[in-house]
C-alpha cells in the first residue's frame, strides 16, 4: 500500500512541477502561425496559432462507451503554409461543443451524404482561424492519452505535438498540485507508531 501511495505521490509531484514550471515560463501565450511554430524548437508550451485550418474529414474521434458519441476529436492543424502530408505531428485535442456536433452528425450519414454535406458546408466542415492552447509533446503525455492517440491517428510521426483546445498554464493548480504531492509522500513514508495493544505486550512480557 505504501508503495502504491509513494507512486501516485511521484505522479502528482511530476504533473504539479511541471505545470508550475509552464505556467511560471508562459505566463502570456506566443502568437505565431502554424509553419512557424512548426518550424521551430517546439519550446513554447501556450500559444495562439493565428492561421490555423482543420479539416474535420481528416479528423479522428474517441467514441464514449456510455452515450455511443464522439466526446473527443484529433484532428490535424494546418495552415495555407503547412501541410501534413508524409506525417502528422500536429493535433488539436478537444471536446468543444460545436465541433462534436459536427462531429456525431458526420457519423450518421453515408459516404456519399458525407460528400455531399462537405459541399454544402464546406465552411463548417474546413474551419479557419486563430486557435489557441496549452502544447504538450508526446512524451509530456501521459500513457493512457498517448496511446489512445497512437491507436487512433494514423502516419503519426514517432515525435509529435497536442494542441489542448483552449487550454491555458494555471500556477495555483500547479502549486496545488505539488503541495498535494509533497502531502502523500510525506504520509507514504511517516514512521508508524508503536500500537497500543504492542505496548501493553511488552510491559507485560517477562523480565530477563
């Protein structure tokens, strides 16, 4: 038990350091459009992508085993400057409203209705715009999420980069987080203390 508390402890401790440390480095996000942001060392972790394209019909949805719909899509950012075309290594993570809807209305129609809507809504189905969020890379992801990717998208590149839609650094959750980390460790690995009923075995216990 005292392991599986000192793992948990470590897990929040890593998570809370590290969010601190974004929110405390990336107080403000850094505008630039994506073929810049694609272009350079991917140390900005919140930012505003002002030229950002999404094709829905490229995107990848995770089904609720409870209510049978998308409640959350990837999909690829793009831009009039950059174009996933050997690999994706740009996502948007997110489970906004509007684009769920999308989303859940594409699953019901056929190949050839989902055409047809494209035509027709073709400014729904591309959209267009500033976007903007928290960045995590691949190995800043945690398991679970990484591999519901991996098992989703396909031609991901080994390296590759979410976008969490709308997401921003929070320093007092990260300070929150870390406190409760510090807690549990500290709890993990506290000395026990001797038990009343042990006590009372060893006055009782015959002298030498």
């Amino acid at each position: 038990m005292k392991f599986i508390i000192a793992m948990f402890a470590a897990f929040l401790l890593f998570g809370g350091i590290y969010d601190t440390y974004t929110s405390w480095t990336n107080p403000e996000p850094v505008r630039m459009t994506v073929a810049e942001y694609a272009a350079s060392d991917k140390s900005q972790k919140y930012v505003v992508l002002t030229d950002a394209a999404m094709n829905l019909f490229t995107a990848v949805g995770v089904i609720s085993s409870v209510s049978k719909k998308v409640s959350r899509l990837y999909i690829p950012i793009e831009s009039e400057e950059f174009a996933q075309k050997d690999g994706v290594s740009l996502l948007l993570n997110t489970v906004n409203s509007d684009l769920l809807a999308i989303a859940n209305e594409f699953r019901t129609l056929s190949e050839g209705e989902q055409l047809q809507y494209f035509v027709q809504h073709v400014d729904t189905v591309i959209q267009e715009g500033e976007l903007s969020g928290r960045v995590m890379s691949s190995s800043g992801l945690s398991g679970d999420r990484a591999e519901e990717i991996q098992g989703l998208v396909d031609d991901l590149e080994k390296d590759f980069y979410v976008v969490n839609h709308g997401g921003k650094p929070n320093l007092a959750r990260g300070l929150s987080i870390t406190g409760g980390g510090l807690l549990l460790l500290l709890l993990a690995f506290r000395p026990r203390k001797k038990t009343q009923k042990a006590e009372q075995g060893k006055k009782l216990s015959p002298q030498a």
